[in-house]
C-alpha cells in the first residue's frame, strides 16, 4: 500500500502531537481513522460496480455472438 517505515509513523505522530497538541489529538486521530474507512468503502463499492459492469458486458457480448 504505502511505503512508509514504522520510524516515519512515528515521526509523523510525534509532529502532530506537537501541532494539534494532546486535547485534540484524539479526535483529530478518530475523524481521519473515519475518513480513511469510509474512502475504503468508496474504493470497494466501486471496484465491485466496475466488475459488474464488466461481467454485463461480457455476457452481453456472449448472447450477441452468432451460434455455430
């Protein structure tokens, strides 16, 4: 997915630490964890509507075609 080290998490996670600070660190964490399931959600709906689509269409290409 994401080449990133465990080093880099924890350096990002340090930096927002020092930026959102400890109060809103949390929430900010929660909001994006949310953000990042529903884009997941996106990504597979669309995956299976692309599959399905293309499943139609080869079907669709099957019932076409000339019978020998």
């Amino acid at each position: 997915m994401l080449d990133i080290s465990f080093g880099e998490f924890v350096l990002i996670g340090a930096v927002a630490l020092v930026v959102l600070g400890p109060e809103r660190l949390p929430t900010v964490a929660r909001t994006v964890g949310a953000l990042l399931a529903r884009a997941q959600r996106f990504v597979a709906t669309m995956k299976a509507d692309m599959q399905q689509q293309a499943n139609l269409q080869g079907l669709d290409s099957l019932r076409q075609a000339p019978r020998l």
